[in-house]
C-alpha cells in the first residue's frame, strides 16, 4: 500500500480536488477567523462601542471540505470503472487491498495535514489578534479533533460505497443520501406514527424534538451537527436562550457534543474500512457501469429505497394535512413509483465512458 507508484498515480488522478480540499480548509477556518479578527478590530477603533462577537457553527466549516473528500473518493474508485482503468490496475503486481488501502491514505495523510495547518495558523492568529483578548482556545482543539475523526469516516465510508456501486452517479448519490439520511429519517418516520396517534401538538413537538437527537447521533456528522462555539461580549445584550432551551447570561455560550458521539464516526471507519477493502478485492468487474456491483444487493436496495421514498412521498404531498387514507395513497404511490423505476435502472449500466 505504500508502493510509490501507485501514491504517484492516485494523486496525479485527484491532484485538482486535493488542492480544493486544502484551499477550502484554509478559508474555511484559518482565514475567516483572521477575517473576523481583523473585522472586529476596525470596527472597534472606530466606535465607542464594546461589542465583541465571534460564533463558529461547527458543520458549516467542514461542509465544503467533507464535499470534496467524497468528490475525491469518487475519482479514485468511481472514474475508474468509468473509463475501465480498474482492468488494468487489477492486472499489474499490486494487491488489490493494497489498491484500496493506498486510496484511503491518501486522503487521510491531506485531511490530517490540512487540518493540523489549520490549527496551526488558527493559533497563531489567536495569539496576534483581538482574539486573545476575548477567547479560549481551548474549544477549537476539541473542534479540530472532532473534524478530523468526522471527515475521515465521510472519506472512508464513500470509498466504501464504491466498492459495491459500478459507476460515479450511485457511488456519489448513494454517499450522500446515506449520509445524511440519520438526519432527516426522523422527519420522514414520525409523521407517519403521529397519523396512526391522535397527539396535542404540544406533545407531538416535545417528541419530535426529543427523539429525532437519538437518530442524528448515527449520523456521521453528529459530532459537528450541533457544535458551537460562540463570544458574544455585549452588556446591552438579553440572556439567550439556545435551541436546547437553556439560558445563557454570559459572554461565551457553547455547545461541545460529548465525547460519546465520536462513537458514530469511529464505527463508521472501523467498520466500513476492512469491509471495503475485502469487497473491492472481490468486485465483479463485469458489472461495472451498473447502480450496484452485487446482485444480491438489489432486493434490498429496492425495498429500502422504496420504503424511504414512500415516506418521503407521503410526509410531502399531504402538504400538514391529517388525513390518514391520503397520507397511505401517497406512501404507496411513491414506494411502488421507485420501485418500478429503479427495478428497471438496475439492470441497465449507466456508466459515462471515457478512454
């Protein structure tokens, strides 16, 4: 896995989304917060006022960053199978787990290393600015920890979807709905048992805000999901009170998920790191071009999929109305609509050639 040539090779192949990656990472966190510095600063010599604010959402920084490790996953496995390079690797010398395990380093050595930059230039700036004179940096080494565990797991488990998909449409859009569905099943499930229960709308919001957090925390990004970190020095300024329904009277009011949500990612690598390199060292290369490389997958693909939409069919189009028979012929009609379109797609290759 640590031959040089195929290092050479990977990089060459995604060498312009690896630049992004670290472009995005650098404005995202480094820049924008000497930005702020900066911004704050001017505005405080020019004014008689003391207000000092400065608030980091910890999902936004790393959206852009977490889009371009997935585009990178998909040229390192999905062009492949595009433009039938993987023929080729799979012929020379190399391991096939070492094929796979040289893609995951790749990005892992640029996310660590970015990132650690990041923090770097981001205490730097700290300690030369108005920052210092308001702040603890103390949060932002937990938000940097907390970023590197999650974009390696979105990295990794991408790298894994394509090891059982057969071209860059479903390994890309397969990644991403898969992602951030823990996020919004919720949304799509309870609807639906809120129809069969005759719930106060009272209650029915205290449930759905109390039990769509169980289901967020699977999610990869639940480390970051509802990471704060914010300064808001104002004496004019009334207690806050956060989405979590505490109120806040002093100048910092962050909110640093527990450590234990680090587990959601960390299985993710765990899990979908050996499996990957197992079921690409397998691939059926004969399937390339298709949604999925593994037949056995279809029925379960379908049923899934199908179930999803439903629910997302029936929770849209009733539009907050409360009737249950129009409610189940939406879900219905959704289901059986996907289920008949991607029955059909399955057995096609969808793959965009290219020599």
């Amino acid at each position: 896995m640590f031959q040089k040539a195929l290092w050479i090779r990977n990089y060459k192949q995604g060498k312009y989304v690896i630049w992004l990656f670290w472009l995005s990472t650098l404005y995202a966190l480094p820049y924008k917060y000497y930005n702020a510095a900066q911004h704050t600063d001017d505005y405080l010599r020019k004014t008689t006022d003391t207000y000092y604010g400065y608030h980091l959402q910890g999902a936004d920084a790393a959206i852009s960053p977490a889009l371009l490790l997935m585009v990178l996953a998909i040229l390192l496995i999905g062009w492949e199978r595009n433009n039938q390079t993987i023929d080729f690797l799979w012929s020379m010398s190399f391991k096939r787990s070492h094929l796979f395990l040289s893609k995951w380093l790749l990005g892992i050595v640029h996310i660590v290393s970015a990132l650690c930059l990041s923090w770097l230039l981001m205490y730097f700036i700290y300690k030369n600015t108005i920052h210092a004179q308001y702040q603890s940096f103390e949060p932002f080494h937990i938000y940097f920890t907390y970023t590197i565990i999650t974009l390696i797991a979105v990295y990794t488990f991408t790298l894994f979807i394509g090891a059982i998909t057969g071209n860059v449409i479903s390994q890309g859009t397969l990644s991403y709905i898969i992602i951030i569905l823990p996020l919004y099943i919720f949304r799509l499930i309870f609807p639906f048992l809120a129809l069969h229960v005759d719930l106060p709308q009272e209650e029915y919001n205290y449930n759905y805000n109390k039990y769509a957090l169980y289901t967020e925390n699977v999610s990869i990004a639940s480390p970051l999901t509802h990471f704060r970190i914010n300064y808001d020095y104002d004496s004019q300024r009334e207690p806050i009170e956060d989405e979590y329904g505490n109120r806040h009277t002093g100048p910092t009011y962050h909110h640093i998920p527990a450590a234990w949500t680090l587990l959601s990612p960390a299985m993710y690598i765990l899990i979908c790191l050996p499996l990957g390199a197992y079921l690409y060292t397998r691939a059926p290369n004969e399937h390339n071009g298709k949604i999925l490389l593994y037949p056995k997958l279809h029925k379960y693909f379908l049923i899934c999929t199908s179930l999803c939409f439903g629910l997302l069919g029936g929770t849209v189009f009733i539009d907050g109305s409360n009737s249950l028979p129009l409610y189940y012929i939406y879900f219905i009609g959704s289901g059986v609509l996907t289920y008949v379109i991607l029955q059909r797609l399955l057995k096609h290759k969808l793959s965009l050639y290219a020599k």
